[in-house]
C-alpha cells in the first residue's frame, strides 16, 4: 500500500516543446544562469544591464553573451501559439517551458526586441573600428601627398631613381630619356643585382639608392618612419569598409522603424521610447563617419590621379598605398642588409687590430699601422648596365613627372 502511495504522488514533468530542442535550450540557458525576472525587467527595459544581479560592473560582452543566447532560446511563432494554447498547470511543466511561458509576458516581437539590443550593445564598438580605418587611410593619403610635395622625401627618391634609370638606359630610344614612370618600377629595384658583388653579399638597385640616400641625404630615409601608417591603411581595403558601414546604415535603419512599430501605453514597456532616442544619436553618429568615408573617397582619387593611376574608383587607391608600402619595405629590408654588413664589417677591423697587437705589439704600428680593409661591394653601374640590359624604366603619358 506504501508503494502505490508514493506512485500516486509522483507527479509527470510535460514537454510542450520539441524534446531535443528543450535539451538544446536548457543547455544553453545553464551557460548564463539569469534569474527569470531580471530578464523580464531587462527586455521591456530594453537595458541589457539589468539581466544581472545589480551592484556589479558587467561588460559588453557578458550583455552580448545572455543576449544572443535569448535570441537562440526564444520560442518561435509556432511554439508562441502552442505556449499560448496550453491550459495546464504550469508547475508540471519542464523548466524551459516554464521559462518560455513567462517570456510571453513580454509584449510585441521578441525577436526584434533582442535583435535591437544587441545592435546596440555592438555599435559603438563597430563605429569606432570604422571611424578608425577610415582615419588611417586618410593619414596614410595625407602623408603621401605630402611627400611628394617640393621638398619631400618621396619626390627626392623618386626623383633618383628616375635619374638612375635614365642613366642606365642611356641610348635607349624605347627606354631612355623617359619623363616618369609607373609606380610598378619601384618594385622592380630589388630585381637588379650587382654582378660584381661578393658571394654571400646582397646588393641591388634598392641597397644603391639606400645607400646613395644615406651619404647624400640622410633625411630621405626618415621615409620609413613617416610612411609606416600606409601599411596599416591598406590592410583594410576601402571596399570592406564602406560595406561595413552599409551594414550599420541598415542596422540604424532597422532600430528606426523598430522604434515606431513598438508596443505602446504599456506599462513599464520603455521599447518605443528607448529605440526613438538610440536612433536619434546613432543617426547624429552615423553622419560623422559617412563625412569620414567621403573624405577618404576624395583622398584616394587624388593618389591616384598623383601616381598616374586610374581614378574611376576609390578603391584602386588600396593599391597606390599597396604599392608604396611595398616600396617602403623594400627599402627597409636593403637598409637593414647594408647595417648589417657595416656592422660586420666593423666587427672584422676590430678583430684584425687586435690580431696584429697580439702578433707584433701596438707600438710598433702604432695609429693607423692596421692594413686597411678591402671597401664594401659597390654598384658598378656600367657592369650593372651591360649585364642586365638595363630596367626598361618606360616612359608613359600621365605619369607623374618628377624631373
């Protein structure tokens, strides 16, 4: 008699839901551990912050956590319909039926409610990493220009090297006497090495034109450090960015109509007005970057336009930046070739003097007795000329002139 009392007292949990998608739900719903009434609170708030015990500072990205798990989690228009039907007891119900059957206290479309808030919980971040690229390649834009400007370290080089690849194709009528070129050339530096260079030993048409910049005009060489942000610009090419910016355009547009499709003169129910005033500053940002990405539209016509190339799209001045970034870092690489042989260099000299004070005694030679070192390799530019045939530096209509 005892047993069947206890059969009779055992109460059968119901499942309203799909089975595995209640399993599903309830694992995910462990993850974050929100009591039911705080998310309640915090959606017709629309304050993710409220989703958490009060008296403690939580991130972004705990908000973000709780709310796309909400999202995940929230019942669809076919499980509202069959929550809404259910008549039963809600004490015999699963856990994660009675947590969505108290998510239909929430008025209007949860699912836009959630999907708002966590626009907004993201947009200041996206905003700022796209005012942020669009900052650096108008950085990157600037600094070109201005290098290239009477005086600049770009034009000087440039300069030189249109001096150096008229030399070398002297007598050329195809190549020679060439008024500019297209940016291409300068990447083609590093392909013409000095045939009389030492095994082991690098020495190019790039190491050359270090290594006349730095007896000649040191300065020039400053170019590294101010052209350095070109690299960074144009990781993030123009196309990306102004798709991204599209996408919060949308973003912006969707909490607008979100705003004036809430429910109203529902108590406690902060929807309408909360998404009203979020769009209203969100549209005042949303100005700022779009002056921003027509800024950087202009800029990266005008590179172009400067190097000769193509300014039917903004975009092609992703590959202006490329291109001298690359030229940049191939100066960067052949400076770093020639310090270190000069580092090397010293370094031998150091030896052979002390080698010679332990074989013979410094009083003998005395200052200056150590033999001197044979010199570092040298360009020999006629060599270099007959040996390579020159580096077909073209002479092109539109290019920029820097003679």
């Amino acid at each position: 008699m005892v047993k069947e009392e206890k059969e009779e007292k055992k109460i059968e949990v119901l499942q309203l839901l799909d089975p595995r998608r209640e399993n599903n739900c309830g694992i995910k719903m462990s993850k974050i551990k929100v009591e039911t009434d705080l998310v309640i609170q915090g959606l017709n708030a629309m304050d993710a912050e409220r989703f958490l015990p009060a008296g403690h500072d939580h991130s972004t990205d705990e908000k973000k956590d709780i709310v796309e798990i909400l999202l995940d989690c929230s019942p669809h228009t076919d499980e509202r319909e069959t929550l809404r039907n259910f008549d039963g007891d809600a004490e015999h119900v699963s856990n994660v039926d009675k947590f969505f059957l108290r998510l239909l206290e929430v008025q209007g479309n949860l699912e836009t409610r959630l999907k708002c808030m966590m626009l907004m919980l993201t947009f200041d971040q996206r905003h700022f990493v796209a005012c942020q690229h669009a900052r650096e390649k108008l950085d990157a834009c600037n600094r070109i220009k201005k290098s290239t400007e009477e005086g600049g370290k770009l034009l000087y080089i440039c300069s030189f090297v249109l001096e150096l690849g008229n030399f070398l194709n002297f007598g050329n009528r195809r190549f020679g006497d060439a008024a500019g070129y297209k940016l291409d050339s300068l990447l083609k530096l590093a392909d013409s090495k000095a045939p009389n260079a030492p095994e082991g030993h690098k020495f190019t048409l790039a190491h050359y034109v270090v290594k006349h910049c730095r007896e000649n005009a040191p300065v020039a060489m400053h170019i590294l450090m101010e052209l350095e942000c070109v690299t960074s610009a144009f990781a993030y090419p123009l196309d990306q960015l102004t798709g991204d910016v599209a996408k919060i355009k949308a973003d912006v547009t969707f909490i607008t109509r979100s705003a004036s499709s809430a429910p109203k003169d529902i108590e406690n129910d902060k929807m309408g007005d909360v998404l009203t005033a979020y769009a209203a500053n969100a549209e005042e940002m949303l100005s700022e970057l779009q002056g921003l990405i027509d800024d950087v539209q202009v800029e990266m016509k005008s590179i172009c336009t400067l190097f000769g190339e193509s300014a039917a799209k903004p975009s092609k001045g992703d590959e202006v930046l490329e291109r001298i970034s690359k030229f940049t870092n191939m100066l960067k690489l052949a400076q770093e070739d020639i310090e270190k042989e000069e580092e090397e260099a010293a370094k031998e000299e150091q030896k052979a003097a002390r080698r010679q004070t332990m074989a013979f005694g410094g009083e003998r030679h005395g200052e200056g007795g150590n033999p001197a070192l044979p010199p570092r390799p040298t360009m020999d530019l006629g060599a270099l000329k007959s040996a390579v045939g020159g580096t077909k530096l073209r002479k092109r209509a539109g290019t920029i002139a820097l003679s």
